[in-house]
C-alpha cells in the first residue's frame, strides 16, 4: 500500500469482519490495511468502540472492493 493520501476506507465493522472481507480481497489481487482504534484505544487507556475496525484500500481499488465486499454481504 502507498501513502495514506491514496488510500480510501472502504468497510467498517468488526475485527473479524474486517480480516474475512481482507482475506477475500487479497484472493483477487487488492491489498488492504486495517485500522483498529479500539485495540489502539485500550492499549494506551482511552477505549473506543470494538466495532470500528476500518478496512482500507488503494483509491484505484475502490469501485472493485466495494463490489466484492457487497457480494459477500448478499451471500452471508
């Protein structure tokens, strides 16, 4: 992944969530990151919400991303 200029979040939920839409992304060819503010949160004491992990991509990426994590909604 490049600088986080380029990089558009694209799903928001929770960890294990985020890890399967990853997993599932990475098997087409769109590599991802994920961003865990509650993990972060607690670690230094302030908290969060556990159910806002961002899953992120390439802005190139988006439109496909968004399409697959949609379909693997629908299947669920």
């Amino acid at each position: 992944m490049t600088d986080d200029t380029n990089i558009i979040c694209v799903f928001t939920g929770s960890l294990v969530d985020v890890k399967y839409y990853q997993e599932r992304l990475e098997e087409i060819g769109i590599s991802s990151m994920f961003r865990d503010d509650f993990r972060s949160g607690t670690i230094v004491g302030i908290g969060g919400v556990p159910d806002s992990v961002e899953l992120f991509v390439e802005i190139p990426d988006e439109e496909k991303a968004q399409k697959c994590i949609e379909n693997l909604q629908k299947e669920e």
